[in-house]
C-alpha cells in the first residue's frame, strides 16, 4: 500500500510495521520479525525493485518485531544496517534491553531465533536518512528514535506512540524505560506539523497532531483535569 509518495507500508508482517520508502534512495524504516526478509524482499520485487537496490535498514529500535529481519536482509541485500548508539548495544547484545530479552525467550518458544547483529552506523538526532530526519524519542527505549519527512509531514513512529483506534497512547508503563520520557517524546513530535503517522503496529493515522497533545500531557495531571471536568460535566447532567 502506498501511503504517500514513494512511501509503502510492507503487507503481510505479523507483528510490527516495516515502511519501504523509494525515493531518494531504497531504505526500509524498521523491518519486522527474524523469518520476515524474503517477505519484505519479495514486496520489494512486486514494485520492480532488487535486493541489491535496497541501500538502508534505519531502525526505530532494537526490539526484534522492529530489527529482527535486519541481519538476514543485510546478507541478501546492499543494505547497511543504521540504528542509534543506544539500540545498537541492545542489538550486539552488549547491553541488555528488557523488551528484546522478553521478546527473544518469546520468539524461541514459536521457533524464531533472534540473531545478535551489530550496527554499520550509528544515528544521531538531525541525521537524514532516504529524506526523513531523525527525532530522538526516549522512553519505551532509551535510544529510541522516529524518523520526520518535513516536506509532507509523514512521521514513522515505531513504538514511542501507539494507535489504539482514534486514540493515541504513550506506551504503557510496564513496556516502557520510562513512561515520563515517552510522554515527553510524543509531545515533542506534537510540536512537528505530522500529517500521517505511522506508528510501530496498527493502521496509519491521519492528522494526529491533537491525538499526539492528549496522548502526550504532563503525566497524571491532564487526565486528572479531564476526570474532573467529566465528572462536573455528569452532574451537571443530572440535575
Ligand atoms: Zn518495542
């Protein structure tokens, strides 16, 4: 499906999305399951594009619904493999990330094997990969990062935003580092002029700049204000 421009959500991933862009250059943003590369390469060759024109594998983070085809795809493509410092240690195994550690007991359990990889290059926050900038967005990871097309305010959001219907929600606290940092991540990306998200599971979501503002408010005190606004507004209806 393409979503704009030159930009495609890959069908048929279990679990996490994987956005193919194709322009200026063939990149994937975040690339789904260990087992799901020939998938991912064989939507590539439905839009008449090769493995060897795959150039970029940037990742969101190192959670394995988001990295774990990386490896297998980097040994049947031209891609090298971009990720911040942080996810990069959590994929070399250098540094234990309780996400990927829960995911890969789980995984093994339906017989996928996580692979440990290391990283080409690392992201910092500014750099531009196949026209889209990367934001930094701490807090379901500590090196967690979303990828921003300003020039039609399309934002690949892996996992530090999630689209439950028409709400969008910080990540829970049980999957989050830290659920304060998430929430001011996404109010960071509310302050981008985002017109379609993408988040790391779920459909894409249009306009979700008032979504990101809500899902984003100060912990505790903005759903205090509107618990408490409900309740006078219930009252007020029984009278
Ligand atoms: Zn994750």
């Amino acid at each position: 499906m393409e979503l704009a421009s030159g930009v495609y959500l890959v069908p048929g991933l279990t679990l996490g999305n994987a956005c193919l862009v194709t322009h200026p250059e063939v990149a994937l943003l975040d690339c789904g399951l260990p087992g799901e590369g020939p998938a991912i390469l064989s939507f590539l060759g439905e839009l008449g594009l090769a493995p060897k024109d795959l150039r970029t594998i940037a990742l969101t983070h190192a959670d394995p619904g988001h990295s774990g085809a990386a490896p297998w795809l980097r040994r049947n493509s031209a891609a090298r493999i971009l990720a911040s410092a942080g996810e990069a240690a959590v994929a070399a195994g250098e540094r234990a990330g309780l996400g990927r550690a829960l995911w890969r007991a789980g995984l093994a359990l339906v017989g996928r094997r996580t692979e440990a990889f290391a990283v080409d290059a690392e992201l910092v926050p500014g750099d531009v990969v196949a026209g889209f900038t990367v934001v930094a967005t701490p807090g379901h990871t500590p090196g967690h990062v979303s990828f921003f097309r300003e020039e039609d305010g399309i934002l690949v959001a892996g996992d530090a935003v999630r689209v439950a219907g028409r709400d969008l929600l910080a990540p829970a606290f049980w999957n989050s580092q830290s659920e304060v940092r998430a929430r001011l991540s996404i109010s960071r990306l509310a302050d981008l002029p985002v017109h379609l998200l993408i988040a790391g599971h779920g459909a894409p979501y249009r306009e979700p700049g008032a979504g990101l503002r809500r899902a984003g408010g100060p912990p505790g005190f903005m759903e205090d204000l509107v618990r408490r606004r409900e309740t006078r507004a219930a009252k007020r209806r029984r009278r």
